[in-house]
C-alpha cells in the first residue's frame, strides 16, 4: 500500500473497509497536483500584463520627450520605477531604460549629479541582468554628457566602452547613434572631413532604422561640417534633405531650424530675395510655435535687408 498515491491511494484505503472511494478526497488529490502548475500560470500572466504596462509606459515616455513635453515624460517615467521595483530580471531590465530616461533628463537640464547617479544605478541594474544594450546605451549617454561639460576626452572614454559592446548591437538606430556621437566629437576636434564620414554613415543607418528625426537631425550635423570643411554646397544639400523630412513628419521645430540655416546661406551668397523668402516663413513658424521673441528678432532681420539684387 505504501507505493500507492494520490487519488487511487484515497479509494484503496477505502475499499479495504469495504466502502465507495470518497469523491471529494479523490478531487482534493487531483487538485493539489495542478496547484502549482495553476499558480505558475497565474504568474506568468501578471509578469506578462507587467511587462506590457511598463511597455507602454516607455513607448509614451518616449512620445512626451520628441515632443519635449517633459514634465508629461518625468511623469511616466516615475510610474514606470514605481512599478518595476523589486521585479524579475526583464522587469528589472525595465526599470533599467526609465531610470536611464530620467537621468537623460536630469542631463538636459543641467542637473549632472543627478544625471550621474542615475547612470550609475541604470549600469548596475543592467550589468546584474546582462542587458548589453541597456550598457551601450549608458555609454552612448554618459558620453553626451561629457560632451556637454566639454571633457571630450572622457567622452572618446565612453564611446571606447561602447565599442566593445558594439559586436553584439544590431540595431540600426543605436549603431547610427554610436557614429553621430563620434562625428560630434570629431567636429569638435576639426576633424571635418572625419565627422562628415561619420555623419554619412549614421543618416544611412537611421534611414535603414526608419528613424527619421534622428536622421534630419544628423543632416543638420552633417551640414554644419560640410559648411565648415569648405564645402557650401554639400550643406545646403543636407540642409535641403533636413529641411523634406521635418516637413514630411511634421516637425515644426526642426523645420525653422533648417529653414533658419538656409537663410544664412542666402545672406553669405547675397541672394537677398531668396533670404527674404526664407526668412519670412521662418517668422511664420516661430509665430506658430509660440515663440514671439525668436519671430521678433527675424522681423528686424527682415527689416535690415537690403533691396533685392535679383
């Protein structure tokens, strides 16, 4: 009898007393064995809902900040650590990407001790999981912000660390934003012609990524160092292709900026018709946008203009 379990135990004991097998101990048997598949199921379906909140969460964090809502994006942001405290290893990956998010913030603002911190606890938090993308990313920030304070050497540092994880990146937007960081740093340096080649190689592989912001937004960095390696019309070519995408994705703001630059080209070149042209629609745009004091400077621009020659 010793070798009999479960529900056939319950009607053997029963039996040798001369009885019916008992059906509530015969269920009770059967369902303490499906327990624990039924509450590892259970588990799984919550860190499944878990992990599409926090999804979510990041996919409108991200949205506020193009949108440079940042107060909207701190807010999600903060939902975001709250919820993924004291998770499994995605979970905590999760947590990972806000608080990176929100030590981005802290660095635009200025706020680099907090910029810092954050860093650090995103790179541990990373580094106990595994997460190598989640480093590189680190890397790719903590090198911005060296950039920012003007230690271009720490920077070179970063983007080194970067590089050993680069192997095993294969994704076309982070690898774009690997290049357009080391162009930056050789812009910095004059090292024209080697931030142009950069430049080039990160506005294919945004383009490839589908990532078009940050593909005009490198065009613009291409612009200025095809501008300052001597070669005008390369830039107003670049600036023209920025200028489309803004357009086609409806950035405003991307869009006075590029229109602003080819302004300058105008004056530079004595094309003052052309320049009133582009000048006018810049005010336009800073008008929409809300931006009345950047308006009224181009309105004296405008009012400064000589007479068109053409």
């Amino acid at each position: 009898m010793r070798y009999l379990s479960g529900a056939f135990a319950a009607w053997a004991a029963i039996s040798a007393c001369g009885g019916e097998p008992d059906a509530s101990a015969e269920e009770r048997a059967v369902g303490e064995r499906g327990a624990p598949a039924a509450k590892d199921a259970r588990v799984k379906d919550e860190a499944a809902k878990l992990s599409g909140e926090l999804g979510a969460l990041e996919a409108r964090a991200r949205e506020a900040l193009d949108a440079e809502d940042v107060a909207e994006a701190s807010r999600f942001i903060d939902r975001g650590v709250a919820l993924a405290a004291g998770g499994d290893a995605a979970i905590e990956v999760a947590r990972g990407r806000f608080v990176l998010l929100r030590g981005n913030i802290a660095r635009d603002a200025g706020r680099t001790v907090d910029a810092r911190r954050d860093y650090a606890d995103a790179t541990a938090l990373f580094r106990v999981r595994g997460d190598d993308r989640g480093r590189f990313e680190v890397f790719l920030a903590e090198a911005e912000l060296e950039e920012i304070q003007g230690d271009y050497a720490a920077a070179e540092r970063q983007l080194a660390e970067a590089e050993t994880l680069l192997p095993k990146i294969d994704d076309d937007r982070l690898r774009a934003a690997y290049r357009c960081r080391l162009g930056r740093l050789a812009f910095a340096r004059a090292r024209y012609a080697d931030a142009c080649t950069l430049f080039v190689d990160a506005v294919k592989l945004y383009s490839t990524a589908r990532a078009k912001r940050d593909q005009a937004e490198t065009l613009l960095l291409l612009a200025s160092a095809e501008d300052s390696g001597g070669n005008a019309p390369l830039a107003r070519r670049s600036l023209d292709k920025a200028l489309a995408i803004f357009d086609e994705i409806g950035d405003k703001d991307g869009e006075v900026r590029a229109l602003h630059r080819l302004a300058g080209f105008a004056d530079r070149d004595h094309q003052y018709a052309k320049e009133r042209s582009l000048l006018t629609k810049v005010r336009a745009l800073y008008d929409e946008l809300g931006r009345r004091s950047d308006a009224v400077k181009v309105e004296r621009q405008l009012a400064s203009l000589p007479e068109s020659n053409e």
